[in-house]
C-alpha cells in the first residue's frame, strides 16, 4: 500500500493517464518511433525534477509537447515515408533536395497529380522551409478545396507558426474530407486545449 493520501493517488492516476501518448493506438506503429525519434531530435525539452509527484506532472506536459509536435509533423512524415518506401524518417537534406527536384520537373511538365504537390510540401516542411511550404499549401487548398491531405498539412504548418485560429479552421476541414484518419480530431482537441490555455 502507497504511503500517499487519496489526493495524491488520483492525482498520480491522471497524471499517469496524461503520460500516454495520442499515438497508442496510431494504425501506423512502424511509422510513430521514427516520428517521435525525430521530434526529440528537435524540440529541447526541460530537465525533470527527481523525483515525486513534480516528475509525474512533469512527463505528462513533456509528452503532451512531444503529441503536439508529433501531431504537426505527421501529414508530412506519412507522405515522404510513403514516397521512399519506407519508415525511415532519417533522410538527409540532400536525400530531401533530390525528391523535390524530382517533383519540380513533374509539376513544371504540367503535372496535376496531388500526390507530387504534397511530396513537395512535405519535402519543404521537413527542410525547414516553412514559408515556402505554406506558399504551396495555400496553392493548393485554393486549387482544390476539396484535397483533405492538404488541408491536413496547411492546418499543421499554421500550428507550427502559432496560428492557432487559421490551423483550427484548416483541421476542422481536413477532418470532414477525411474522416478515416484518426488523428485529425485528437490533433484537434490538442490544438483547441492550447488555444484555452493561451
């Protein structure tokens, strides 16, 4: 039996419950490890404390930041890891460039194929370049509204610069084009807590 009081006993269930990740039960389990290996290559998170009920807490807002970031990424990690064939999100950046011009030559042949247009988004994102990317994105959502994969990839570029209000707008889209991609609507929960937080 735990020496804690029944407070702290619940709070540690919740806590605990806070702890698991969004992506549990993701259908694309080789893909989530790669994603998140990739996540905590980039994001610095804080130091936890020792021990006790601060570490607890601690995690659960550690793993919240890693699902948000996760969250962001995943409409461009699942199409470049379909466009490589594989899981591997490990490409290096001139691995990145060779895709894009690839997908460039396709696109100026007059190519309207959605795919190669999200291929290059992706490619973008995933370089850093994000103003372009959004450049592209917002291309394509124009030219078809209809397109829930770009919808999905505008809405987590606009998190990503914080433009909480234009991302929900553009998920809320994504979700009803998509209704069989699971994440959409927990990407929107996590996107609707932090716009009440702030």
């Amino acid at each position: 039996m735990s020496d804690d009081g029944p407070i702290t006993r619940v709070l540690k269930g919740i806590l605990g419950d806070l702890q698991k990740s969004a992506f549990d039960d993701y259908e694309d389990r080789e893909l989530v490890p790669e994603l998140e290996k990739r996540v905590r290559s980039e994001v610095k998170l804080k130091e936890l404390p020792e021990n006790g009920i601060g570490r607890t807490a601690a995690m659960a807002a550690q793993r919240q930041i890693i699902d948000s970031y996760m969250m962001m990424l995943l409409p461009f990690c699942k199409v470049i890891s379909k466009q490589q064939d594989t899981r591997s999100l490990n490409f290096d950046k001139r691995a990145a460039e060779e895709i894009k011009k690839n997908i460039e030559k396709q696109l100026k042949k007059g190519s309207k194929d959605l795919e190669s247009h999200s291929t290059l988004i992706s490619c973008l994102a995933l370089q850093g370049k994000f103003k372009d990317a959004e450049k592209e994105v917002k291309n394509l959502t124009s030219n078809n509204p209809d397109y829930g994969m770009g919808w999905h990839m505008y809405g987590a570029l606009l998190w990503l610069f914080g433009r909480l209000d234009e991302a929900d707008v553009a998920l809320e889209k994504a979700a009803k084009l998509l209704p069989e991609e699971k994440m959409i609507p927990k990407s929107l929960v996590a996107l609707r807590v932090m716009m009440i937080r702030k």
